[in-house]
C-alpha cells in the first residue's frame, strides 16, 4: 500500500483527501461489503454512489449490454434515452415534466444556476452557511463547507440553517422554542434577500440539500423551507433543490427529499446516485422554464442522456422497485432511530438520532450532550469512526465542527447488517468513552 500511496502521490498529486489515518485500498465489491487487497471484508456504512448495491447485477448487465449494442449521444433518436426520461419524470409532480441529462450533480447544479439567472435577470444566489453543491467555478463562488480559492462571490447571501437538535441552538439543544427558532431564521432570509437587492444583485435562486446533509444533518423547523421558498419566489428567484442526496428514495418516507418539506421546487438537480456508479445527472424543471432556456442556449452535453446511461439508470428504477428498497429505507430507518436513541441513554455524551431512513448519525460532545456547557468534539467524533474503521465497518463525520456521525449506506442494505452495522457502533462509542 505504501508503494501505491506514493505512486498515487506521484502521479494525481496529494491534495485529493483519503479517508482514514491508514487509507484502505479495496480491489472489488458486492451489495453492501467492499472487500480490501488483503481479504478483508468492510461492511459500507458510507458509501451513496452504489445507491442500490455495489456492483448489482442487474445494473451491470444493462450497462454491458447497452455498451455492447450502442453508445451514442443525443443528436440522434434513441429509444433508451426517452424510456428513461419518461420513468424517471414520473416520479415527480406534475410541474416537473421536462428533464436535461448530465454527467453529474455538479454539471446539474450549474445548469439550474445558469436557467436561473436568465430567467430572473438576476444574479443574487442564497446558500446555507455550510455547504458544498459542487466543483464548477459558479459553485465553487457558493462553496461555504470546503476549502475554495475563488472565495464567496459578491453576489452570493448565507444562510445558517437551524437546527433543533444542534450545538447552535443557544443552551442544551432543543432549549429555544420551535416557532422562536423559526421566526428568527426567516429574518435571516428576509434580510438577505433585502441586501442581495440592495446591492443591485437581486435574487436568482436559492440551492439547498433537502437533508442539509454537510450541514450536520440539521432537522429544521415545521414551515422553514416553506418559507424560504415563498420568500425567494416573492424576490423573482427560483428554488433548487439539491437530490443528489436525498433523492431517489434515500430518506425512506418520500422518493424525493423535497417531498418531505411539503414543496414543489422549481429546479431538482441530480446526480451520482441515478446510476449507480456510472455517470450521470440531470435538472428536472417545467416545460416553461426550459422553453426560456432552450431557444437561447444550445445547450448539449456528450454524454449527458446517452443509451448506456440511460440503461443503467432505468436498471437503477427497476430495482429500487422490485427489491422495495425505499420501502425498506423507511423501515430500516425507524429501526435505526430507535437504536441510536437507545446508544444516547448509554453514551450521554452523543446527541439525539439525526437525519433520515438510510442517511442518518448523532452529533459527539466533549461532556453529555444535555449539560449547558457541551460543545461538539469532532476529536472524539474522529476517533469513534477510526473504531469503526478498525472493526471493518465504514462511516464518516460531517457538520461544522466535523462532528456529527455520517452514516449513509447503499439501500441495499438488510436488515441484519443494519444490525450488525449499530452493534459495531456501540463498541466503538464504549471503545471511545472509556478512553
């Protein structure tokens, strides 16, 4: 390993991260277990691109035979490419009936971007505080959660998502009222929206994950997407919704994160999960908004919408279907709120459960998380996923502080290894406390 480390180094340089104090070096995969150069088998608690099982078969026959048969762009009719559009916009609501493929979710969000400012006339851009949405340079102007050398950009507004359950909540978590925490946010988002205009940028858009999922998971309260969307369509803006994510069955009660905040987005950006590991995104939007975009913009894309993409995500759609996998996200999930609530009565000094169906975590403090004075400990919260690490079972950390628990594996997942996957948390949690 050693020997590939530095040949890595040598030839993609040092700067794209590696996770883990010694990196793993995995040779295949299958279903939810990742197996090392050495044999070992890992159990992924992580990993969202194989959204339904590493290397499921039925997805890697449809890649391999559409490869075999025909792989070509959008300049020309295929029947794939429009079978898949078809199945995929049913899943949405009504207004979203139009949808432009991609490579990935960074190429989708920078499209929702560009329909966005043309159809406004503006510029001005709302963003969480701590967030990432991509690595094209109008992203990278948003990036508030990641190292960006470009800088947030003049035209751009943050916006700190509250969190009922958090460290930012003033007190223990969950002291502030919920409609005080929620009137004071929506102030936040008027006064950005009054200074974007002030400024002469005026409002384009807001993008969010419906998970604020880099953010640390945060549960917001009842009525806040409602309201910044309201406010940023009262402005002339669009609201985009990020789903690379949350999309696609992820939180287990709704096949689309939005869904859960009870909206209709203007813009739903897709990405590495839609495939399965093979490349592609796409902007679901209404047939109105693209038809101000497409006459003014030849917009095309190589390999965005081609049949061996299309394949694979149809294969995705047929399997998320037939093996009831969002169904078994929501079921799995509440099993896993319960164990999770259960590992805080034990381990006082890790949160309430966070997030949603198969994308979940607790926040790690420096004392129990109810005392006035806990502060997030992402030491500690490194640590816990170090021992998880060395008992072969695969999560990482995320939020401001870099500590809150991310565990999001493929929804493949059954039910015994979701046990197997919190057993081996509760020995680290004991590993970690007892230092």
């Amino acid at each position: 390993m050693t020997d590939l480390l530095t040949r890595r180094f040598d030839t993609l340089g040092p700067y794209s991260p590696l996770f883990y104090d010694r990196p793993l070096e995995f040779v295949r995969a299958e279903g939810v277990w990742l197996t090392d150069a050495h044999g070992d088998r890992y159990l992924d608690g992580y990993n969202n691109v194989p959204h339904v099982g590493h290397a499921h078969p039925r997805v890697v026959a449809a890649i391999a035979e559409q490869a075999a048969t025909l792989n070509i762009h959008t300049r020309y009719l295929n029947d794939r490419v429009v079978d898949y559009a078809e199945r995929l916009l049913a899943t949405f609501d009504d207004a979203l009936d139009r949808i432009v493929f991609t490579n990935s979710g960074s190429e989708s969000n920078d499209l929702a971007f560009r329909i966005a400012t043309q159809h406004s006339g503006a510029s001005g851009i709302l963003i969480s505080d701590f967030s990432y949405h991509g690595h094209t340079q109008a992203l990278a102007r948003v990036t508030t959660g990641l190292r960006a050398h470009e800088g947030l950009g003049p035209h751009v507004r943050t916006l700190r998502i509250p969190d009922l359950d958090g460290a930012d909540v003033d007190g223990p978590a969950g002291a502030q009222p919920e409609d005080a925490v929620l009137d004071a946010a929506l102030r936040e988002v008027d006064e950005a929206i009054a200074s974007l205009q002030a400024a002469g940028f005026g409002v384009a858009a807001v993008l969010f994950d419906s998970l604020f999922s880099t953010e640390g998971l945060n549960r917001v309260p009842e009525g806040y997407v409602r309201g910044l969307a309201e406010r940023v369509r009262r402005a002339g803006g669009l609201v985009i919704a990020d789903e690379v994510q949350s999309g696609f069955g992820r939180t287990g009660r709704s096949f689309w994160g939005h869904r859960n905040h009870g909206i209709v987005p203007d813009l739903v950006t897709m990405g590495k999960p839609m495939g399965n590991g093979h490349p592609l995104g796409g902007v679901a939007l209404p047939a109105a908004l693209l038809d101000e975009f497409g006459p003014r913009n030849m917009y095309f894309n190589t390999f965005g919408g081609n049949p061996v993409s299309a394949a694979a995500g149809l294969a995705v759609l047929d399997v998320l279907a037939d093996e009831r996998l969002v169904e078994r996200a929501q079921e799995n999930g509440r099993a896993i709120r319960a164990a999770l609530a259960q590992l805080g009565a034990e381990h006082p000094w890790i949160g309430v459960p966070k997030g949603d169906g198969l994308f979940f975590g607790v926040e790690v403090y420096d004392r129990p998380a109810a005392d006035a004075g806990a502060r997030p400990d992402p030491a500690r919260t490194k640590a816990v996923v170090e021992a998880m690490r060395h008992r072969r079972v695969l999560v990482s950390r995320i939020g401001r502080h870099d500590s809150v628990l991310k565990m999001r594996p493929p929804l493949a997942i059954e039910a015994a290894e979701v046990d197997l996957l919190l057993a081996t948390l509760a020995d680290a949690l004991a590993e970690v406390g007892g230092r």
